[in-house]
C-alpha cells in the first residue's frame, strides 16, 4: 500500500502480476502463434504476410495473458484499473458499495478480462479478488490486499458524503 499521508497520493495501489498457471497459459499461446505464423508463412506469396499477421497477433495476446498485471489506484476522487488495453476509470461518487471477494455474480469463469453480463466485468489475474459496485455495474479485481481496497474505497467515499 502507498503511503496515504502523502499529499495529494493515493490511498490504496496495488499492482497483481498474473499467477503460475496463467503465465503457462499465455506461453502455450504464443507458442502456437510461432507455429502458426511460422506454417501459414511457408505457404509462400500473399500467405507470407497473412503467417506474420497471425504471428504478431498471436505472440501478442500470449504476453497479454503472461505478463498483463492489473493495477487498481484509489484515490479521494476516483478507482482507477489498468489491465493491458482495457483501463476504465471510476468516479468516487459513482461507487455505491464495496467488498471483498467476488461478487460480480456473472456467467464466465477464467483469467483476464471479461464480461460477465450487462454491466458487469472483471479484472482477474489470480489471487484474492475485490468487487465495487458504481451507477454503471460491477467490477470484479483482483487486488493485493482486498480489506484494504475496501478501506481506501470507504475512506474516499466519506469525504463526498
């Protein structure tokens, strides 16, 4: 947790990487792009290009799933979630309630972004999860420390109380 007596700091980040088996998983995905790639380009003429196409595609969603953390910052203004090309920023006075663990109530299961239904959403890269409802829906995160998430959220919102 950063230091909250900093002035103008945020109250609560937390940077989670993504667990064992997801790293495995993102390899195994950029694994099969290289072979893909590797085979389509073999094909020769304009399948040159459409290999090297799948190749970068491929290898680039193998880091994503590898390497992508999701970062939450609180700050007295606002919830912000980076992930890999998919950050979203929420205001502190659109939050209606917060807790720890999941429970985003959705139909999917797995790791990294995802919809779970209208409105509803999750950042999940392993570890101990936190949910915060706002005006638009659900987010499901996972966090370092999900007590502390919520005490940060709560903090926050007390000063637009």
């Amino acid at each position: 947790m950063t230091d909250p007596t900093a002035l103008g700091g945020p109250l609560y980040r937390s940077v989670v990487r993504p667990s064992t088996p997801l790293v495995v998983v993102g390899a195994v995905v950029a694994a099969v792009g290289v072979l893909v790639g590797l085979l389509v380009a073999a094909m020769g003429g304009w399948s040159v290009a459409l290999g090297g196409v799948a190749l970068v595609a491929l290898v680039g969603l193998g880091w994503l799933i590898a390497r992508g953390p999701v970062t939450v910052t609180v700050t007295r203004e606002e919830v912000r979630v980076g992930y890999p090309l998919a950050s979203r920023t929420i205001r502190i006075g659109d939050v209606t309630d917060v807790g720890a663990g999941d429970h985003v109530g959705g139909v999917g299961y797995g790791w990294g972004l995802r919809w779970e239904g209208r409105g509803k959403w999750a950042y999940r890269v392993g570890g101990p999860m936190a949910t915060l409802v706002h005006r638009g829906g659900r987010l499901g995160l996972s966090v370092a420390d999900p007590h502390e998430f919520v005490e940060a959220v709560v903090d926050a919102r007390q000063d637009i109380a």
